[in-house]
C-alpha cells in the first residue's frame, strides 16, 4: 500500500503544504501574464480570483469533513462517480494539470536564477536547472512526512516574510500611495473577455489547496485541520499577492511589467533595493519555487498511488517494489521533466488553467448531483462554483483559440485521451 502516516501532518505542516504550492510560481511566473491580460485592473483581479477560489474550495472542504483521504480529489470524485472512466479521467486531469504546474515551477525557477548573472545566458539554462529542482524535490520527498512538512513549513515561513519585507519596502518607496498606471501601448481597456481570463490565472495561483485535500488522511484531526488549513492558506496567499502586485505596479508601468513579464517581480525590487533588490527577489523565487514544487510533488503521488491501489490505473513500476506511493513518486518526477524540458511558461500556465478547472466542474457537479445531502453541502454555494468556473472557463478557451490556438488543441486531445484509454483499460480489466 502507499504507506502513509495518520497524524504525521500538523495543522501547520498542512499550511506550510499548501502555502507552498501557491506562493511560488503562481506569483512569481504569473505576474506578469496577469497583468498583460487585466491592465489597468491589475491587481484587484487577484481578489476576484481569490472570491472565486472560495467558492470552489467550499466542495472540497465539505468532501473532506466527510471522506479524508490521502487521495484527496481522486477519493472525492470515487465517491461521487463510482469506480468508472468519470472519476478516473478527472482525477488524472488533477494530477496532470499538478504536474504542469510543477513544469511551471521548474521553469519559473530556472528563469528567476539566471537573473543573477548580468550577461545573457544559453536559453537550455532554464529547463536544466527547472530539471535540477525536480530532482531536488525528488530526494525530499522520499525522506518521510516529517522531514518534508517541517522543510516545507519553516521554508514557506522565511519566504512569507521575505516577500511581504519586499512588497512593503516597495510601498514604501512610494509612500503608500495607490498606483495609477500610465500605459504607452495600444489597447489599453483590458476588455472583458481579457479580465475573465486573467482571473482564470490567478485561480491558477490559488489552487494550490487542493495540495492539503491531497494528504487528508495524514493530517492531525482531518475533519477539522482540512478546511481550516484550506481556509488560511487562501487568506495568507491573498495578502501576499495584493502587497505584490500592489507594490509592483506601483514602481513599474502595465508596459514595464509586460516586458519583464516572468521577472517581473525582480524588476520591481530595484526602486527599493538597486542592484541588491534582484538578489533578494531571486534568493525568495528559489526558496518559493522549491517549498512548491516539493509540496506538489508530494500530492500528486499521494493521488496517483490511491487510484493505483484502487486498480482505476496501472500501477507504476520503478523497481520500488515496498511501496506504491513511491513508484508513482518517480512517475510523477519524470513527467514533470519532459513537461520541463518542452514548453515554456505560458503555454504550462494556459494548459494548467484549462485542465484544473474542468477537473473543477466535475467535482462540483458530482458533489451537486450525487454527494450533497451527505456531506451537508449547500446547493447554492456549489452551483455558484459551477456557474463562475463555467464562465471563466469559457472565455478562457475563447481567448486562446485567437492567440493559441496550439495550446487548446493539445489540452483537448489529453482530455479526450484520457477519457478514451481510461474507457479502454476499465473494459479490458472487467473482462
């Protein structure tokens, strides 16, 4: 079996989890996107997207009062579905939209580190170093539950810190004083169907608590500690974004930032610090994309073993014959690496938001149909939460057919893979 530890994870070890999934690339390699897409907007769309998260996350914090499990979402979506294609195919679209994000970690880590180095730098740099992370977290994750939660927590604690030091010296600088940003480009209303999908990102950078429904079973009192831990770790990464992005548009303009774009963070720094600010913002984006990386890591082949154990997947063989967790350990790490290695931060971030938040309706209709007098959900919550992921879904998806069309093709033929194989492996396995 997987193995796991009950009440290895501490309440706190459960936020430094999922803290360290969202503080990390979402706001380092999002920023910029964000801002592209909202302009003059930017940054109230991180509350928007913060509003909308809390909807989504009321289903899940409901399904893990009820069902705790180190499954997390796959467990959910089992309960909701039945053993079938339905919930098999959501829950890889889970762990795959998880392991994109790990992609875009990686990258974001390779991009913030090359910033210490004045002269331009071979372009392989970024994906080699986003592969040197992977590797890292690998080695992290088969140390145990107690080492990572308490890597992952004092880590996600100097990182909290050094980025509010950084968004604050920021304000500072410019006493405070609410931004109003001059833009010397074309198109500057940001458009509706712009602002939709921008929100559709910052979902992206908040979905990080999905990593603390993913180690239920391991967590202290689950009941309990899950939906608090969810509940403070969406605040904790609110607060941080807005000081962010608050601080940076106050010290760089919409264009400025679109053209740092995945640094865009650093640039900012050096109002405040000079030449030290992007050292200090590179030193916080490697503590950020690690704590994330590893976190994420952890969940995924935490979900990935259950579905293995419940026989919905084939099991992962690595030659780590004593445990199932562990062979799906390293299925998830190489994933991550090719991922790593073939796209860029863009098209990740894009085909994250696409997978996650169809995943995302899955759940809430699940939970709608089948799950809500069990677990006491309140139907208007979740059908709010079905009707915004809808919408952002849908003018997401429409903006990237006319700017990327490439980046909804291939997520439409992993979905429609995933549900064709799953079909095809559950028919043979019951003959």
């Amino acid at each position: 079996m997987g193995n796991y530890k009950k009440n290895s994870i501490t309440l706190g070890g459960a936020v430094g989890l999922g803290t360290g999934v969202m503080i990390s690339a979402g706001i380092f390699a999002l920023l910029g996107q964000v801002a592209e897409l909202s302009r003059q907007w930017f940054p109230l769309i991180f509350i928007i997207g913060s509003i909308v998260t809390g909807f989504s996350a009321y289903s899940y914090m409901k399904m893990s009062q009820e069902f705790p499990s180190a499954g997390g979402i796959g467990m959910f979506l089992v309960k909701a579905y039945g053993k079938g294609t339905i919930a098999t195919a959501a829950s890889l679209m889970m762990a795959i939209s998880m392991i994109i994000n790990q992609s875009l970690v990686a990258r974001t880590f390779g991009t913030y580190t090359l910033q210490l180095f004045e002269s331009k730098q071979p372009g392989f740099l970024i994906p080699l170093l986003g592969v040197g992370l992977i590797v890292f977290s690998f080695i992290v994750n088969i140390s145990g539950n107690t080492f990572i939660q308490s890597f992952t927590s004092i880590a996600s604690f100097v990182k909290i810190i050094g980025l509010s030091v950084l968004a604050l010296s920021g304000l500072w600088i410019v006493d405070f004083a609410l931004p109003s940003p001059q833009s010397g480009a074309v198109n500057q209303d940001a458009g509706t169907l712009n602002l939709i999908a921008a929100v559709s990102l910052t979902i992206l950078a908040f979905k990080g608590f999905t990593t603390i429904t993913n180690s239920g079973a391991e967590i202290t009192k689950p009941r309990k500690n899950i939906g608090l831990a969810i509940s403070i770790s969406i605040i904790i990464s609110l607060v941080i974004y807005l000081l962010l992005a608050w601080a940076v548009l106050s010290n760089l303009t919409i264009d400025e930032i679109i053209k740092a774009k995945d640094y865009a963070l650093a640039e900012a720094a050096r109002p405040a610090f000079g030449g030290y600010g992007v050292w200090f913002t590179v030193i916080l984006a490697i503590i950020a994309t690690i704590t994330g990386i590893i976190a994420s890591v952890f969940a995924v082949s935490r979900m990935l073993a259950m579905l293995s154990e419940m026989s919905l997947i084939p099991e992962a063989n690595f030659g780590l014959k004593k445990s199932v967790q562990k062979n799906t350990l390293v299925l998830t790490v190489v994933l991550a690496i090719i991922l790593t290695v073939t796209l860029d931060l863009t098209r990740i971030a894009s085909m994250g938001a696409i997978l996650y938040l169809i995943m995302d309706m899955i759940v809430h209709f699940g939970v709608l149909k089948h799950l809500r007098h069990k677990v006491g959900a309140n139907p208007i919550i979740v059908t709010i939460a079905l009707i915004l992921d809808g919408v952002i879904l849908s003018a997401f998806i429409l903006l990237k057919i006319k700017s990327d069309l490439f980046v909804v093709i291939v997520s439409g033929i992993i979905i429609t893979l995933l549900f064709v194989v799953e079909k095809l492996y559950l028919n043979r396995k019951s003959k």
